[in-house]
C-alpha cells in the first residue's frame, strides 16, 4: 500500500512538475535519495517512466530528467459544433499529437453522422501515428445537453442530426472506445477552474456570449448538471427586455438566447447606430468608440444582467463570468456595466469578469476532462475538479452525469 502511495505521488509530480531530476523528485514527494532511485528503477521497468535527456547548467555532471511515458495511454478531446469536429489526440502526460478538424453534415440518418464522426476520429488519430485501438478514453463537447438517463441530446437545436438517439452509446460503439459526451459551456467552466480566471473559486457562474448563448454553474468545484442534464440552459429562459431602444421585441420579454445572441446583437448595436456582420464586432467597436459606444453597451448589459439576475439570487457565487466572443470583446467595459445592473436587481454583491483563455477552450476542457478519467484509470490518480462520469446502463458508453 505504501509503494502504491509513493509510485502515485511520484507519478503526479512528474505529469504536474515534470520532467524532473531524481532529486527534484525526492523534494517534490519527500522520500530518501536511495527510495527515490529505487521507485524510479521499478517504474522504468514497469514501462510508466522514462528517461527525459539531461538538465545542464552549473558546474559537474549533467542530471538524468525523468518524466511519464506518455504511449501508456492515449485519449480524444473533440469540439462537435454545427460546423463539425476540432479532434486533439493526446497521450496521457496531455502532449498533444494530432489536431484534425472536419466537415460534418448537417443533417441526415444517425447512422450517416455517427460513421463520419468515426471517419474523421480514426482521420486524427492516423495523424498521430496511431489507430482507433489506441484510444483509452474519448470526451466530446457538444452545445445542449446529454440526458444521463437515455443518452439523448436536447437543447441543441442547431444539432438536428445529432438528436434522437443513444449519442455516447452510437458513438462509443461505433469507436469500441469509452466515450464521455459533455455539454460544451461546461467543458469551458473545467478549463477555466483550471487554467482561467475561476482557479481559486469555489463557486461561479459562466454565461456563454457568442452566436448562441449558454451557461454554467459551478458549485463546491463540481458542476452542475441537474436531474436531466439541462442545468445551466439559461438561453430557454423567458425574461423581459430592459433595453432603452426598440427592436422589435416586446418589453415583456422573450427567451434569453433570443436577446443576447449574435443576430439580436446585431440588431440591437444597429438602433444604436454600431453596423456590424456579428455580435463580438458590434461590441468591439463600442468599447473602441468610449463613451459613445456606451448607451449601446448598457442596454445590452441590461439584457445579461436581467438573464443572470435570477440564478445569481438563487446559487450566490463567488464570480459572473462572461465567455464566448461577444463576452470576451465587452472585456471591462461590459463588466462593469452588468456588475451596475446586477447590484440593482439583487442582494449578492457577485463580481463580474470576463474569461482570458485562448484557443479552443471547449477542446481543452475536453482534454483535461479526457485525461482525468484515463490518469485514475491507470494510475490511480484522482482530483476534485472532475468528477466521474456516470456509465449508462444502455450500453458501454460513458455520459455525463
């Protein structure tokens, strides 16, 4: 039990630290020089180890670096967007091998989308000099939600060809590989509870401002998922319009996506005399144009702030944060006008910021995700960000909990 301990730790440091000298592992871990050497030597053989070139500089010999074979296992982290699939292939010290992206069609038979998603998985992994065998785990963020029940999608409108069916389970069976589908705006709030601007909060909620609208609620560090999956669809709220300027939607309101989307966005900057093609464009012009941009930006904090009020009042977070294009493009400016609004409407006195990750943060939430569940497997190492996925009794295929 001890050795196991150790082996588990030293891996840890190694994924998290790494690579690392023999005696940046006995620091890092706290064992004796002849324990470290020795657990090195019996997880080299084991294959879980390996040797890392040497660590110049300083007078004398060289020191041997150490890191974790990352060929023990491989895993998926793929963005399913109406466009089609961002596919990373990484091995388990999360390097990553392959970036694939493909072409999905819009619309047909489950069987039709189901073997072109195979396609363009075995596409990406042929990059990376391996095969759909090799896979250990896949983590597909998709908009909407996975009932953890049936494994249907519901909420996804723009996903017609996805609906219907067994997702995890059609998938997982056409891979002959576990699969773990998770709803997108989630996958973001993982990343940044793990490289954003949430690493040390407890609790927040994440509103999605992009060409479609989402969200995500994070509570004690763990999602929110709900009985069915739907937990943080704020888009399907019905909520009234506080805008100043008309635009042809009735003061009493209509659904929250309907209000913050890129098109209402548009619409609304428009009155406002903003032209632009979509909604980030619209509201970096405003926050480029000072106090002139600002009765546009204002009214339009007053529709997210009038979405957000209800669950601010309700879960009390520790942070509002704005992601997505048009989120990100308000940067302070919108911040601080939704804070204004927020403070009006409800008792919390909740910050709000807005997200600073780049890439593809719904792949990346996917990869952190994937490797989660593979580290456990192999190695047995757990964390307090990812919980596990619950297996559905349908078939073999993993779905969100």
């Amino acid at each position: 039990m001890l050795r196991e301990i150790n082996d588990r730790a030293a891996i840890d440091a190694l994924l998290r630290d790494g690579p690392l000298t023999r005696s940046e592992l006995e620091y890092a871990i706290g064992l004796s020089k002849p324990a470290t050497a020795q657990l090195l030597a019996r997880l080299e053989d084991e294959g879980v180890v390996v040797r890392e070139g040497l660590r110049g500089g300083g007078r004398g010999p060289r020191a041997q670096l150490w890191a974790v074979n990352g060929a023990v296992a491989h895993v998926a982290a793929i963005d399913l967007t109406p466009r089609g699939l961002d596919i990373a292939i990484a091995d388990v010290s999360g390097e990553t091998l392959a970036e694939h992206r493909y072409p999905l069609p819009p619309r047909g038979e489950p069987d039709d989308v189901v073997g072109a998603f195979r396609g363009a998985v075995a596409a990406a992994c042929e990059q990376a000099g391996l095969t759909l065998a090799d896979l250990r785990h896949v983590v597909v963020g998709t908009p909407g939600a996975v009932n953890p029940r049936t494994g249907h999608l519901w909420f996804a409108p723009h996903l017609p060809a996805w609906e219907g069916f067994d997702m995890p389970g059609r998938i997982g069976a056409e891979l002959s590989v576990p699969v773990t589908i998770e709803n997108d705006v989630n996958l973001v709030a993982l990343e940044e509870m793990i490289a954003g601007q949430a690493t040390e909060a407890r609790s927040f909620v994440m509103v999605w401002l992009d060409q479609g609208i989402g969200g995500a609620i994070v509570i004690d560090r763990r999602l929110l998922r709900g009985a069915t999956g739907g937990a943080g669809e704020i888009d399907w709220m019905h909520v009234p319009d506080r805008a100043a300027v008309d635009t042809g939607i009735a003061p009493s309101g209509t659904r929250f996506g309907d209000l913050v989307s890129s098109p209402s966005v548009v619409k609304l900057a428009k009155a406002h005399g903003f032209a632009a093609r979509n909604g980030w464009t619209a509201v970096t012009k405003a926050v480029q144009a000072g106090q002139q941009g600002e009765p546009f930006l204002a009214d339009l904090a007053r529709r997210v702030a009038t979405g957000v009020a209800g669950v601010v009042s309700v879960v009390d977070p520790e942070l509002v944060l704005l992601c997505g294009k048009t989120g990100i493009a308000g940067g302070e400016t919108l911040c601080r006008l939704i804070s204004a609004e927020l403070r009006s409407m409800v008792v919390p006195r909740t910050p709000v910021a807005f997200s600073a990750l780049g890439g593809n943060a719904v792949r990346a939430g996917a990869l952190h995700s994937a490797l989660a569940v593979v580290r456990e497997q192999v190695f047995g190492l757990t964390g307090d960000i990812t919980e596990p996925s619950r297996r559905l009794e349908t078939g073999s295929a993993v779905a969100s909990d």
